[in-house]
C-alpha cells in the first residue's frame, strides 16, 4: 500500500454529497429560524405571566405605625 493523496472522487458521488451537503443546510436554516420564533414565543409569554402576577404591597404600606413615631 502506497502513501499518498487520495483518488478523485467519482463525479456522481460528489453531486450526490454535494447535493445533501445542501439538504442538510437547508434544514438546519429552518429548523434554527424555527427555535428562534418558540424562544420569542416563551419569552413574550413569560413577559406577560409576570405581568399579571398580583402585586405585593410594600412593607411599609401592611405594617400599622408605631405609637410615639
């Protein structure tokens, strides 16, 4: 066995690599856009769940004064 550079590779192999190479890129794009929208969705949702969470009163406005202050 000889050292050395690899062959060439076969024209129809490279097309069909090249070709899911491409596939493949195609659907990461989709699916990364996809996982940006469902985060933006969680996240506006998050934001309005809080929102409407029922606000606590301060201290200060619960607790009677105290006699001689």
């Amino acid at each position: 066995m000889l050292a050395g550079p690899p062959g060439p590779v076969p024209e129809g192999l490279a097309v069909r690599a090249a070709r899911r190479g491409e596939r493949i890129r195609r659907r990461r794009a989709g699916l990364r856009a996809l996982a940006v929208l469902l985060l933006a969705a969680v996240a506006a949702l998050a934001v309005r769940a809080v929102g409407e969470l029922p606000r606590e009163p301060a201290h200060s406005e619960v607790t009677p004064p105290l006699d001689g202050w």
